[in-house]
C-alpha cells in the first residue's frame, strides 16, 4: 500500500489536469510493471529499480497505452507529454523528450492511445512494451548541426597542446601488454564473419524497413546468442554504418544484455572511417558510465570522425576530454593530432605540435613524419617534403617506402614522371629500398587515376623490362585510363595483348571497358560486350550492370535501364545504392520526377539511403515544377525511414514554397525543423525572410531576423543585400536601419548602408538615401565615393542638380574628389536653373585642390 500510495502521487504530480481520472490496478513486482486504469484506458509503466540507498529509485519510465477492446475504434489522444517519473538523477527537457541518460542520446515517445499493439501470435501485447524493447527500426542517430560555432577554425589552436603538458604525470598509465591484447582480439572479429549466428542476424537487420515484433523477437534472442567478437562481426558487415550504430544502441538498451568492451572498440573504428562524429563522441561519453576503460586509441578515433566531418576545431578539442579523464598522451594520440592538424592544412601547427611534443619527451616516429610529409606534399611545399625525408636519417628515423610513395604519389598527379624515376632511384641508392612489383603498381595506379594513361603505360613497360610480372589489377587500371579518355581502340589493344600474354582479363577489366564504351555512347556494344563475358565464363557484377544502366540514362533510355534493373534476380546480379541513384537521377533528368520517387521509394526500401546531396536533387527538381507538397511527402518519408536528411533538404524545401507565396507552409517546414533538432542556418532565414518581405509581410520578417540574431545564426553578405532589397522595396527605411544596427552588431558589413543608398536610389527614392548620406561618409573611402557619384546621378536624372550639388559639397568637407566629369554636368543644371553662384563655387572647390578645369563657356 504504500508504494501504491507513492506511485500515485508521483503519478498525479505528472498529471495534474487527471488526477482523479486514474486509478493503480496493480503493481507487477517481477517484472517491474505498474498497470493504470486511465479513462477506460489501460497504461502499463516500466520501472527501472536500483537497491541502493532509496530502494525504489525510478531512473524513467515509459508508458504505452492500448485499447481495452481490441475492435474499438476511438481516436488517437494524446496525453500530456510530461507522462514520466523522474528523480533527481534523470534529465527532464520539457516539451515531451524523454532523456536516457545511460545512452546520452534524445529519444522522443509519443505518449498516445493505439490499438494495433499485438504480438505474433495475434494477441493484445499492450502489457510487453518497455524501455528495454525499443524498436531497432525506431532508434535513431540525432546529429548536432553542422554549423555550429568553432567547427571548422583552427585559429586558437595553441591551447589544445596543453595536453601534452600531462605526460609522465598521470596515474593512470597506457596498459600496453593489454592493448595489444585488445588488437589481437580485434583481429579475430573476421573469423567469425561466416559464422552462422551472424548471418542470421545481419540478415534480420536488411529487414528493417518492413519490421515487425516477430522478427524484433527474434534478433532478440540472437543478440543474447551471441559472443562479443559475433557482435562485432555483425557491426562490420553492415555496408551503412548509420545501420550499424542503430544497432548497437538497440542492443544497448536491451534487458540482460550489456555491451562486450570489445564492442565498443570496434564500434569506434568503424566510425572513425566516416563522418558520423556526434555518434563516436556519445559512445566515447558512454564508456565510463559503463565502467569500460577508454584508451587513448578510442580518443584518436573520435578525432578523425570530427575531422572527417569538417569540424576540426573541436577534433583538436578531444585531446582536452582526454586530459580531463586523467589518460596520459601517448605516441598514437599525437600522430593522430598531426594528423588532424595536416587534414586541415595547418601544417605549421603541425611542426609545433611536433616539437612540443619532443620537449615533453615524445620521440616521433616514422609515421609521424610520413603525416608531415603528407601535409606538404597536400600544400604543394613537395621541397620542404623532399628536405625534411632527407632530415629523417638525422633523426634517428629513416624513410620507408610509405614516405617514398605519398612523394611519387604527389609527382604522378603533377605528370612529372622525371621525378618518379629520380625517388625510385633513391629509394634504392639512399634508403636500401628496392623497388619491388607493389612499387610499379602503385605508380601506375596513381598516374592512370590522374588520367595520364601514356606515362602509366611507359612504366608498365619498364617494369616488365625488369622482370617484374604486371598482374590483371595493373593491366586494367591503365585500360580504365584509356577508356575514361575515350581511346577504346588503346584500351583493345591492351587487353588482346593481356589475353596473349597469358593475363585472362578479370570482370574489373572488362567492366572498365564496358564503361568506356557507355561514356562514348555505344551502349549496342556495351551490351554485346556484357554478353560476351557471359559467353567466356566471366560473369558481370554489380559494377557492370550499373556501368551499363548509366550509359543507358544518359542517353535518355531510363525505362529501358529500369526494366534491365528489375530482371536482376534473374540475371544473378543484386543492385546497390550506386545502382539506384544512378537510375534515380536518369528519371530526373528526364523529368520524370514520379519515377525518380519511386525508385527512391524502392532504394529505401532494400535498404539502402540516399545520400542528402540526391534526395536535394529531386526536391529541387519537384519544386520547380511546382510540386512542393510532393517533394514535401517524399521528404518525410525518407526521413521517417532513417535517411540522413540535412538542414540544405529544409531550405531547399522553403525555397520552393517560397516560390508558390506558400509562405504559412514554408514557416510551418521551419517549426517542423525546430522539433526535430535541425538547426537552421542562415541561407534557411534568409529565404524566408525574402519570401515574407516580398508579400509585404514586413513585421514577420523582422520577427524572424530578430529570432535569426538571438539564436546566434550570424547573417551572410547575402542576408543583407536580401534584406537591403525587400525593405528598400517597400520603403521601410527605418525599419531597416533599426535591423541593420541589430545585424551590425552581430556580423560586420562595410558596406552595408552603401547598399541602402545604391539601391534607394534604384528605386527612385533619392531624399531617404540623401538622409542615410552621413553613415557612408564616416569611412570616406573610394566605395563610399562611387556611392554619392550614383546619388548624385539620381538627383540629376530627378532634374534636382541643387541636392546633387550639396552631395558634392558633403564629399568635398570629407576630404572626397568627386567625379570632375559628372560635376561638370551639375554646374550646367545649376547653371540651366539660374545657380550660378553654386556652379562657380562647384568649381572652385576643385580649384582650390588643384585639379585642371576642362574649359568652361557660360550661356
């Protein structure tokens, strides 16, 4: 009774407006259930307990309501959203978001009335969904903004070397025999990639998109299966690592199952090889909270995703967090940092980040120059490249091939292949590094990357002449070349001559062959050629088919490509995400925008995702062609299916509501954007602020760039000329000028109130620009001159030569020449109207500074 007594209080503290419309039913002790009879309603609450102090601790609670009639038709209600218990431990933030605390991440529940909660079994399973149970297909990854301030600069970077500071002087010490203990596990995750555990699993997991409680059922009862090293082998057979991280955070969250610290690690690598930075810093926060001791390698890894991502400022300020744990700075943390320093091509920053850390006692090792060298050759400093390799001796650390080839690397994308064969020579002579196949390989892969397929060729040819056999992968690098340079009839004769030597050409040269005659236009022979392989066992692949549907769309055959695409079963060949986008933007290129949707549709559905860049190609190419609402439905749906979805989709969706005066639409995608914690950035304000002063809609435009400047969104140069040119448009000056004190204030803009005036005087409105003269000629610059020579061209075209002489006059007590020539033609007005004092004065001012007078005749 009396743990009924407190749930019923806190219960009705969350529902005040209810109090009296519930009632507890009971308390389930064994599993940890409170079932409540809420207006008819059935909700059943799940209660995390820990014994620790207060005996009943609620950490949150989740509540799920169901009809009590199975066939009952009632609407959906919702509730209030702040339906949950909390103690002093949970994070409540209001509007409805319930905060897991242990995963760091948001994730929001509808608290409403449903009546389609079943089992497999079809029977009512309102009383088995918990926390724990959360839907794979339903977590999702909340990315922070990607203009957020500090992503990118590199400005202050100094104080990020503080950390090299805590070496040798914290008690936490790297644990070498157990890091190495930790690869070798890691490296074991490949033998279990076949095993059959995983595959079931994996296989689940491209299931996703038509999930049901059966099958989440069931990947339950294979995730509690399975070993750690399985765990990790299904994160890394996922080709979508967003797929992977989805994973892992519902594995996270379900009952008797936590994570393997191995997991984690390989969770972290995987995410170091893309840009999904905000997912590898909430796992890297999440580790201590599970009690998993962070290395300084997980560190490294949540570096390169931030400077994967473009944020390199804060990639540097992960070596902080670092020195915050109290975990000592080893030799990977730094080469790491040197790394991130050299991506964002600060390579002077680099060099003292390189001697700070041998001050501290740090020796450098080979790949820490390698990394230097890098960032020159990134720089086009190849000299300073070259003279610090020949240093490396010097310093105890002598060049390995890897140094040899980012330099031959940089050479083969400059054509110089002099000097190729000079760092070959010295490989050999200086170094004791003798040239071997991978040498020639790797020269002849970079030069037919850039395109030079003769010089590739000649160093094919010099490698056979030193006995070195060039398998299959060199031949068709260089027959890729040729093909991508339109020389078919090269790229032939160099596999006939493959075939001669004994190198049967491999699906790979064929397809690059293939693709060449698609780039050409031949598609007839492209398809005999597809042909062909079948007829001499090599049978095409993915890359073949989609090689082959890309020539057909571009040669406005999209129907033809799709009908190919669905025969794929047959043809044993299954489409990936290139093979959808490909036929996606041959539709849209057409204009068949309907199609292109479906094929989205479809990629979706297989369980693939556009990337934001093609879902904002086919929004944009919907909007203009005033299908906003469609565009719109095909947003939302990609976004509902996981797709990443960026704040450039919103604006361009915006902008096309814009553009049809749906303006009430367009603010509604922006409230739309706050909800989901899509931040708008200033190209997103600014059309909306274009498109609200353009209908006149004045007042809701200020609101909106008052609302712009408190959410710290700096306003752009084409902010202000937006802005500049609706309120001059409806003559709202001192409006304007109140807002662009405001906008000033925030971000500079030198020439801001030279726009004000030019365009003023656009549209004929001289004595309001005449009025805002004094804020151009505090600079007196050569811009502010060329702003009076266009007010004075309007009062001379408004036959008002008295107002464009006192301009004059304001330029000339500013120290400012005027145009002698546009002066002339204001004497002859003044002189014209009977001015003839004003004239000569005119003229005189011109004199007194020493300027020539062209000849002056008075009528």
């Amino acid at each position: 009774m009396l743990l009924k007594s407190h749930i019923c209080s806190r219960i009705g503290i969350a529902l005040p407006r209810h109090r009296n419309n519930f009632k507890i039913l009971w308390f389930g002790l064994c599993n940890h259930r409170v079932y409540v009879e809420f207006s008819g309603k059935i909700a059943t609450f799940e209660s995390r307990i820990h014994f620790g102090g207060d005996p009943f601790t609620y950490n949150g609670v989740v509540a799920s309501f169901s009809s009590c009639s199975s066939g009952s038709d009632s609407p959906r209600v919702n509730l209030n959203p702040n339906l949950y218990l909390k103690n002093e431990h949970s994070d409540d933030t209001g509007d409805g978001i319930f905060v897991k605390e242990e995963l760091g991440s948001k994730e929001c529940k509808d608290l409403s009335f449903s009546d389609n909660s079943c089992d497999e079994d079809g029977k009512d399973c309102s009383f088995k969904e918990t926390a724990s149970s959360c839907r794979f297909d339903n977590v999702d990854e909340f990315e922070e903004s990607e203009n957020e301030d500090g992503g990118g600069s590199l400005d202050c970077i100094d104080d990020d070397f503080k950390v090299l500071d805590s070496f040798g002087k914290s008690q936490r010490q790297v644990n070498r025999a157990e890091n190495v203990g930790i690869s070798e596990r890691i490296e074991g995750v490949e033998d279990e990639m076949r095993h059959p555990l995983v595959k079931e699993t994996c296989r689940l997991i491209e299931r996703q998109s038509g999930w049901t409680p059966k099958l989440e059922i069931e990947l339950r009862r294979l995730l509690r299966s399975m070993k750690p090293l399985q765990v990790c082998a299904v994160l890394r057979s996922q080709s979508d690592e967003r797929v992977a991280l989805k994973f892992f955070y519902w594995a996270d969250q379900q009952w008797r199952y936590r994570h393997d610290p191995i997991v984690y690690y390989v969770m972290l690598q995987l995410l170091s090889r893309t840009k999904l930075c905000q997912g590898a810093k909430r796992i890297l926060k999440l580790m201590p909270r599970r009690r998993i001791p962070r290395r300084p390698e997980d560190f490294g890894c949540v570096m390169v995703s931030f400077s994967r991502a473009g944020h390199l400022r804060k990639a540097m300020q992960i070596l902080n967090v670092m020195q915050r744990a109290g975990i000592e700075p080893d030799l990977y943390i730094c080469n790491t940092a040197i790394y991130v320093l050299v991506k964002g091509n600060k390579i002077e920053k680099a060099l003292r980040f390189l001697e700070r850390m041998q001050l501290v006692g740090i020796t450098p090792n080979v790949v820490t120059y390698n990394c230097l060298i890098k960032g020159y050759c990134d720089v086009h400093r190849v000299e300073d490249a070259l003279e610090l390799m020949a240093e490396m001796p010097y310093k105890g650390c002598y060049p390995d091939k890897v140094s040899y080839y980012t330099l031959i690397s940089f050479f083969c994308t400059q054509k110089q292949t002099d000097k190729v064969k000079e760092l070959v020579e010295k490989m050999d002579k200086d170094s004791n590094l003798l040239p071997d196949q991978v040498t020639y390989n790797t020269i002849i892969h970079m030069l037919s990357k850039c395109g030079h397929a003769d010089e590739a060729m000649g160093f094919l040819r010099e490698a056979e002449e030193r006995g070195f056999q060039v398998d299959k992968v060199g031949y068709s690098a260089v027959v890729n070349s040729f093909c991508k340079d339109g020389r078919i009839d090269k790229a032939k004769e160099l596999v006939n001559e493959m075939i001669a030597k004994g190198c049967n050409p491999d699906v790979v040269t064929y397809t690059a062959v293939l693709n060449g005659f698609c780039l050409a236009g031949k598609i007839d022979q492209a398809k005999k050629l597809l042909q062909h392989m079948y007829k001499h066992g090599c049978k095409p692949n993915t890359v073949s088919y989609t090689a082959l549907l890309n020539g057909l769309c571009r040669s406005g055959r999209s129907v033809e490509a799709r009908e190919m695409m669905s025969m794929c079963e047959e043809s044993w060949w299954r489409p990936n995400a290139i093979t959808f986008s490909v036929l996606m933007h041959g539709y849209r290129r057409e204009g068949k925008l309907s199609g292109a949707c479906d094929v989205g549709r479809e990629m979706i559905a297989k369980g693939y995702f556009p990337t934001p860049v093609e879902i904002n190609l086919l929004i944009r190419s919907l909007c203009q062609e005033g299908r906003v609402d469609e565009a719109k439905n095909f947003m939302e749906e990609c976004f509902k299916k996981g797709c990443a979805v960026n704040v450039v989709n919103f604006t361009t969706l915006i902008h096309g509501f814009c553009q049809k005066n749906e303006l009430d639409a367009a603010l509604s995608v922006l409230d739309d954007m706050y909800l989901i914690n899509k931040h708008p950035d200033a190209v997103t304000y600014t059309t909306l602020i274009d498109g609200l002063a353009k209908q006149g809609r004045i007042e809701e435009a200020i609101d909106l760039a008052n609302k712009m400047l408190h959410r710290g969104v700096l306003p752009t140069a084409v902010t202000y000329r937006t802005v500049i040119h609706r309120f001059c448009q409806q003559r709202r000056v001192d409006d304007l000028v109140k807002l662009l004190e405001k906008m000033l204030s925030r971000q500079g803009c030198k020439t801001a109130y030279n726009q004000v005036i030019e365009k003023l005087c656009g549209f004929g409105y001289a004595d309001e620009a005449y009025k805002l003269l004094g804020n151009v000629l505090r600079t007196a610059s050569r811009v502010d001159a060329n702003t009076c020579h266009i007010l004075m061209e309007t009062y001379l075209k408004e036959r008002n030569p008295l107002s464009s002489y006192k301009v004059a006059c304001r330029m000339f007590n500013r120290n400012l020449i005027p145009d002698l020539k546009l002066c002339d033609k204001v004497k002859d007005r003044l002189m014209q109207d009977g001015r003839v004092e004003e004239a000569d004065k005119l003229m005189l001012r011109f004199v007194e500074r020493g300027r020539n007078l062209p000849q002056l005749q008075r009528a």
